[in-house]
C-alpha cells in the first residue's frame, strides 16, 4: 500500500459486493494497518427468490452478514443507507449521503464500482452497481473536496471539506492497477462465506474464486492472486 494511506473507505451498492470485488484487497490494506469502513448504498432487500422472506427480514439478515463477511477482512465499521434496493439511481440526495461519510471518515483511498462497465459476454452489470459508482465519483470529486457544496454540513454538523487522494474504481473495464492478493484469497473466501442467504460456498465456488484471482502473467509454478482495479490519482 502506498506510503501514508491509512484510511479508506469502500462505497458499494450491496451487501457482499465488497468481497467479491476487493474482499483480498480489503483485507490485506487491513493486515497493513489501515482503518476501513464500507458505505453500502443498500441492504440488498431484493435478492431473494425465497417465496416467504419479506424485505425486512432479508435487510436483517443481510446487514447481518455484511457486517460478519467485514469483520472477517478486518473492516472496522459498516454503514447502511438503506436506499431500496434496485432502485438506485446517481441522485443529489446519494451523493450527499456518500459526500457525508466522505467529511467524516476522511480517507485518503475511496473504492468503489466502475460506472462506465454496462455488460461483457455473458453478463449486465446490475445498475444500481453503476448507479453508486457514478454517485461515489462525484461524491470523492469534487464536491466532498469542496467546501461550498452542502455547506449546511460544515454549519450544522462540523464536517468540513475533505480532499480524497486515490480512487480504486473496482470491476473496471481497463484496470491499470493489480494488488496481488496471494497471502489473502483465502480470507476472501472466508469472508464470502458469510453471505449465505447469497451463496452456498462450495469448494466448487470457492475453486472458481481462486481461479478467476489467478494472475495469468505469474511465473509458472508460482501462484499469485490478485485484484484489479483502474487507480485514479487525484490532485490535493
């Protein structure tokens, strides 16, 4: 981790979306000192075909193992803004939410998705995952940065204005930036476990993990897990 990062903060649309996306990030970034938070824009009170879950029971059930799945990555804290899941859209009224724990926490590194990314192959991206990365951008730059944007925190709540370093923009199309994750993919993988109103994590599913982290330009015989990231570098 570079010199003088000490606090980051990850900015997500649902619960489990962090440890899929940066689980080993996040925890190694922990082993090496750094105080972490997650904002989860949901608490994901959709994601499930269960015909007698109602979305109160699944938002305990969820933040729950959110809550468990970081502190096995070693995350000090989590906060939910409980927007409806499935419904978000890059909205002031977001930005404003992010652009408080933003002048709260202070970080010098904001994770989060990458809202450019609509499909691939095989796959839509889901847009509340674009709608939190377009409202974290804005969040991080400019508006936490500056001062005359929701002055009403500075006046009513002491939070002043906060200028971010670093953006790690995760599930990024052109990712110019690997964290090698190798001594942490197991955490990872422990820390998903967690999620099990999500996922039954078979040693099947946990292989497919391992496998999808592999660095395909690692020395042969030498494994190395990584995650990737495009890292926006921002001027203070």
């Amino acid at each position: 981790m570079q010199d003088g990062i000490r606090r980051v903060v990850g900015v997500f649309a649902h619960p489990d979306d962090p440890e899929i996306l940066a689980g080993g990030t996040f925890a190694r970034w922990a082993d090496e000192g750094a105080e972490i938070i997650f904002v989860m824009a949901t608490s994901g009170d959709k994601g499930s075909s269960d015909p007698d879950m109602t979305p109160d029971q699944l938002v305990a059930i969820r933040e729950e193992e959110e809550r468990r799945a970081a502190a096995a990555l070693g995350v000090k804290d989590v906060i939910f803004l409980r927007y409806p899941d499935g419904e978000l859209e890059p909205s002031l009224d977001l930005r404003r939410d992010i652009v408080r724990e933003i002048r709260r926490f202070k970080p010098d590194v904001l994770v989060t998705f990458d809202p450019s990314n609509w499909y691939s192959e095989n796959r839509i991206n889901h847009s509340d995952h674009r709608a939190i990365g377009e409202a974290a951008l804005a969040a991080a730059f400019p508006t936490a940065r500056d001062r005359l944007n929701f002055l009403e925190m500075e006046r009513d709540e002491g939070l002043s204005a906060h200028k971010t370093r670093f953006v790690y923009i995760a599930n990024a199309i052109n990712p110019n930036t690997s964290i090698d994750i190798s001594d942490y993919v197991e955490t990872k993988i422990r820390s998903l476990r967690e999620h099990k109103s999500q996922m039954g994590l078979s040693e099947g599913l946990a292989e497919r993990i391992r496998s999808r982290a592999l660095d395909p330009h690692a020395p042969e015989g030498a494994p190395r897990y990584i995650e990737s990231f495009f890292v926006v570098t921002l001027r203070v």
